[in-house]
C-alpha cells in the first residue's frame, strides 16, 4: 500500500520559525495576532518553534531547560505551570528530545538570555519529540520519500500502520523497530498529524 508524502515541509520557516523570527511575548505583531480587543488578541495562523534539549536547569523555581533551536541559537524554555505538574513536564524532557512549542513568544530573562514561557501542557500547544531536531528533519525526509524504505533505502512495499512509514518488507520493519522505530513512530506520527491542518488558520 502506497504512503503519502507530507504536505507541511518543516523546513519552512514561515510555520517552523528561529527563535528570533517569533513574535516577543504580549507584543500583538501584525504577522502572527489579531488584536480582538484592548486587552486580547488571537493568533492568525499556526506557528511552531523546534528546540532540542541540551540540559535541565538547576536552581530555578520552575522546570526550565537550557535549549538550541534550529540555527544553533542558544536559549531557555520555562514552564509557567502549577506545581502539581512539575514531575511530569521533567519526566518527559530528558537531554537530546524536541521540545515541539505551538505559537511561541520569546521574553527576557534576567541574565539577558533569551527565555520562552510555556503556560500550558495542552498537547496541542506543547509536545515532546522523543529525538534531536536533525532526527525529526531525518523522518520528514523518510516520510517524504514514500517510495523507499524508511531503514534500508530499498523500494517499499508496506507501511507501519501507525505511522505511516515505509519499508521494504515486514522483516525489515521488525529489525529496525528495535533500533530506531519505535522512537521515530511516535514522531513520525505527529508530523503526519500536523501534515493535516491547516497552518494558514487558528
């Protein structure tokens, strides 16, 4: 059965931005916010800000990561959410992941690096990739080479029914599980689910 290659290429900075092409927090910038009133304002599309994980940072109040975004930039990622969730935002961020930040503002912090506030754990907003960002490049390129099995690079005969990924037979797609596709399923999957909206929209 054939797989269709994605739609949404996230290498296009226009929905995959740097962490200097998004708008600072609270700032209404005409590219990305509708101002709805005096004190609201509604994104107008979609936008998401790719950074890999270098390190957990010690010493803060809230669980704050030390980042690199696409072009090498580095900065830190906050969350700004109750306390109760704290474990579970650490659990899952472990070095060398993507975070994956929805319609992200950039802020100040007070040794002047650049910060990212996240105030939310809505999985539509905030999604740990369980990869480097070169990784999550690597699977977009497999997803959109349909033709080619996804582990081995010869002509693909089936796909992974979660994800959509080729593969050239059923051995093939059982050794490489073990060595790699079980993480790159789960990322494979979010991109096909991205693949599905339209980022032109809120």
């Amino acid at each position: 059965m054939a797989t269709q290659a994605l739609t949404l290429d996230i290498r296009n900075t226009r929905y995959f931005p740097g962490v200097f092409d998004i708008p600072n927090d609270g700032d209404a910038h005409p590219e990305f916010f509708d101002v709805v009133s005096r004190d609201s304002m509604l994104p107008r599309r979609r936008w998401c800000l790719l950074v890999e994980i270098k390190m957990h940072s010690e010493g803060t109040l809230r669980p704050t990561y030390e980042v690199k975004g696409v072009a090498g930039d580095e900065f830190r990622v906050a969350f700004y959410v109750g306390a109760p969730e704290f474990p579970t935002i650490v659990d899952h961020c472990q070095p060398g992941y993507t975070l994956a930040i929805m319609f992200a503002a950039r802020n100040a912090c007070i040794d002047d690096k650049l910060l990212i506030p996240v105030r939310t754990l809505r999985e539509d907003i905030i999604q740990v990739l369980p990869c480097g960002i070169k990784e999550v490049y690597s699977i977009s390129d497999k997803m959109n080479s349909p033709t080619l099995c996804a582990a081995c690079r010869k002509p693909s005969s089936l796909k992974c029914g979660r994800c959509g990924l080729p593969f050239c037979d059923a051995v093939c797609m059982k050794e490489n599980w073990k060595v790699e596709h079980k993480r790159q399923c789960v990322v494979a999957q979010k991109l096909r689910e991205w693949s599905a909206l339209d980022w032109e929209k809120f």
